[in-house]
C-alpha cells in the first residue's frame, strides 16, 4: 500500500484581496511534499465548504486578513456540520488577533497562526496532527 501524501487545502474566503502570504504557504507544504490545492481569491464559506468535499482533504487551511474571521468561521462551522465534513484538520491564519484564537478553538479550529507564524512551525504541526484515518 502506498502512503498517500496528506492534501491541504488553502482557502481565502470573504473579500480580502491579499493572497501573497496564502501561496506563500501553500509553497512550503507543497516544498515539504504535500498536495496543495489553492482555491484562489475571494471564495465564500459555502465555496469553500463544497470543495473540502469534492477534493477530499485532510487539512482546511483558511487565509484571512479582512477581519471578518469571525463571522466567516462561524458560517463554515454551520457548513462543516450540515455537509457532513468528518474528521479533517482546520487551520486559521492571518491578522487574527490573540483575543479571538480561543472562540475559533470553541468553533472547531484546531490551530490558529498569524502572520508572524514560522512555515516550518506550520508544517510541523500540520504532519503532527493530521488524522490518517478514514473520515465518516
């Protein structure tokens, strides 16, 4: 059986425009052997939320500079639930202010890096933490 690298998917919901630091990132877990998809510039959560499903990913990466990570990861929290995501690793990154890592923890996210955030940190915590099971 061959181990199949773990699929990471970068995302950049709401109107943010800035996605230098997003492909950034994608090119480190790509350089760190894993399958990066980057679902490009202004996706909605609902967007977002159907090609998890349709790609199949281990790891929701979201990129947010615009302030709105609240309300963007309440909604794709509700999205998660209703599309039946299982079992997957939610990252959150960008400008998001330390006052707010603990409510995105209570809505599921499983780590929250800002724009400061080392790669290989990223990468590390990424292959430390990524479920290889089958998800439901």
């Amino acid at each position: 059986m061959v181990d199949k690298p773990i699929k990471v998917m970068i995302s950049k919901p709401g109107l943010d425009g800035h996605d230098v630091g997003a492909k950034i990132v994608a090119r480190a877990l790509r350089d760190a052997g894993m399958d990066v998809v980057y679902t490009g510039l202004r996706k909605t959560p609902e967007e977002i939320a159907e090609r998890v499903r349709s790609e199949d990913v281990d790891v929701i990466g979201m990129s947010i500079l615009s302030g709105s990570h609240m309300p963007l990861a309440r909604r794709f929290r509700e999205l998660w639930d209703s599309h039946d995501l299982g079992t997957r690793l939610w990252l959150v990154g960008g400008n998001i202010p330390e006052k707010d890592h603990e409510a995105l923890g209570d809505l599921g996210v499983d780590a929250v890096f800002n724009s400061r955030s080392r790669l290989d940190e990223i990468v590390r915590f990424i292959r430390e933490n990524v479920s290889r099971w089958p998800r439901n």
